[in-house]
C-alpha cells in the first residue's frame, strides 16, 4: 500500500529533504517525521475565534499513549471510534447539521406548502413583476449557498484539524498493528 504522504514506500525523509513541512518539527526526539500533504500553514493555528472571542477548544487525542501494538487493524479503528476525540468531532458534526437541517427542511417545506395553499399569496405583486414566490423561490437558492457556506467554515474551524489529527493518529496506529510495514 502506498503511503499518504507521497513516498512509494521508501524510508521517509526529513522535511528539509523533501522541501515540505515537518508537522512534528524538525527537533522532535526519538519521532518520525510524517510529511503531512494537506499542512497549510495559514491553516497551521486556524487563527479564527470560536464565535465569543475566544479561541476554538482543542479536541483530546484519540491515541492511547501507552498502548500496545499488539492489535489487528480491525480493533485500531474501533479503539479510534471509541475515542474521545472520535466523539467529540461526531458531535460537533451533529450539534451543527442537525439543527441546520431542520431548518432548512422546514424552509423548504413552507415554501412548496405556501405555494400549494395560498397561490393568491404568491401571486402578490412585490416589485413590476417580481412577485412573492419569484423572492421565496430565489430564497430557496440563496439559502442554500448561505448554509453551504456555513457548513464548510463550520467544518473548517471546528472539525478538520481534529479529524486530520485524527487520521494521523488511525495510520501510525494501523501501520504499528501490522508490524512497521508499509
């Protein structure tokens, strides 16, 4: 299997090596350093606040450090899915899909019920020949961009350095079940 961070399977060589960026530091004693593909480094502190002014909670690892590699794969994912910070990034996802959802559901049903029902309603002039169902129809639209957009910041500050942490911490583990191969 081919690793994710571009070797063929090569030993892996230090970031001033390669020309990339050594998310473990170039200093780490006694680590390996894993060159890390998606790394951006504008993206390395996420430097955005959690909404209150003060900066997004750190998600906890999910790896055990005093495990053992004595495990299959099988049991690496389940120890991962167990985790945590497996849980915690799920409910983050939850706790802002959830509710999206129901909203925008709702949205969309009133708008085809309104439509449906009340055809005098829709029908009603606003502007020329715009009328109250053309605004509520580009509605639809320009909600669905708004809460797309929501969804990929919402992901980007409160989930993607913890599930990127997360796969990290999924391969060493995998790659120290299976033995150190590759």
């Amino acid at each position: 299997m081919q690793s994710s961070n571009g070797g063929g399977g090569g030993p892996e060589r230090p970031a001033e090596q390669t020309g990339r960026h050594d998310p473990l530091g170039a200093d780490a004693v006694g680590q390996v350093g894993y060159d890390d593909p998606w790394y951006d480094a504008l993206a390395s502190g996420w430097g955005e606040t959690d909404g209150t002014g003060g900066q997004t909670p750190v998600v906890p690892a999910a790896r055990q450090e005093d495990a053992g590699g004595t495990g299959s794969a099988a049991d690496v994912y389940l120890e991962v899915q167990r985790s945590a910070a497996f849980q915690e990034v799920r409910s983050r996802y939850r706790r802002f899909v959830l509710p999206g959802l129901a909203v925008f559901f709702t949205w969309y049903v009133a708008y085809v019920v309104t439509a449906t029902t009340a055809p005098g309603l829709m029908a009603r002039p606003v502007a020329g020949v715009v009328n109250v169902g053309m605004l509520a129809g580009l509605g639809q639209f320009l909600t669905t961009f708004l809460f797309t957009w929501a969804y990929a910041r919402h992901a980007r500050l409160r989930r993607d350095r913890a599930a990127l942490d997360l796969r990290w911490d999924t391969q060493e583990l995998t790659r120290s079940a299976r033995g150190g191969e590759r």
